[in-house]
C-alpha cells in the first residue's frame, strides 16, 4: 500500500475529523433516545454479567464523547481547524499548545485500542448470549421490539 502523500494526508485527517464529529453527534442523539425510551429489562443473569453489561455500556458511551472530543481538542491544540465535511468550521476548544497537543495524541490513542478491545468483548457477549444462550438479548436493541 502506498504512502500517502502531504495532500492526501490532509485529506484523510480532514475525513477523520469529519467522521469523529459526526460520531460525537451520533451519541448525543444516541443519549437523548435513551433517556426518552428506556431499555427494557435485562433476562435473568447472573449478577456479575448484568454489573459487567452496565459498566461495558457506560464505559462504551463514555468512550464514544471522549474520542471525538479529544480528537477536536488535540486539533485546536496542533493549530488546525476542525470542520464537518468542509461545510461547518467548529470553533477551536483549546489554544494551540505543543505539549498539551502530544498528550491529547496519546489519549486518543489510548483510548481508541480501549474501544477497539472494549467493543470486541461487547460483540462477543452479544453473540454468546444470541447463538449459547438463546436469550433473545439482542432483540432489546430494535427499536420495534416487543415490550
């Protein structure tokens, strides 16, 4: 695979950025639907499943904030701007900072090999409880499910 070149490499991270924000905006529309259309009951489980589903899914919400958010603030600290496809430059939320700048990358990157494992482990309990454990778990999440 080729290396990208410095045009194109503006243009990747323009995308990046772009998919971050619109991530950030997925999850608060995400947050504002659950608070409006509480999930149903978890199935009989054993106690420390339904503690794990509970701290997996905060950490997951939290994880889906943080990424973007620390993504925009390490931009504004690097001096670029961060828009929406080109269509919408955001305002910067840090002052450009070098040092703050290598510590957000490394944040972001922390926190993206967390996600990466955490959502992982999530897909792996989902497809234990839908094909082992015949729960019908997985039906909580459609938005026409049965209540």
């Amino acid at each position: 695979m080729p290396v990208p070149n410095g045009l194109d490499k503006l243009v990747i991270l323009a995308r990046h950025k772009s998919f971050g924000i619109t991530i950030l905006a997925l999850a608060l529309l995400r947050l504002a639907w659950r608070f409006f259309d509480h999930p149903p009951p978890l199935p009989p489980m054993p106690r420390w499943q339904t503690i794990a589903a509970r701290i997996s899914h905060a950490a997951l919400y939290t994880l889906l904030f943080a990424m973007p958010l620390t993504g925009w603030m390490m931009s504004s600290a690097s001096n670029y701007p961060v828009s929406w496809f080109g269509f919408v430059q955001l305002p910067d939320l840090v002052a450009p900072d070098h040092a703050l700048k290598e510590a957000l990358h490394e944040v972001h990157e922390t926190l993206s090999n967390v996600l990466i494992a955490l959502a992982s482990l999530h897909l792996l309990a989902a497809l234990k409880h839908q094909f082992l454990d015949r729960d019908r778990l997985m039906f909580r999440m459609l938005p026409w499910r049965p209540r």
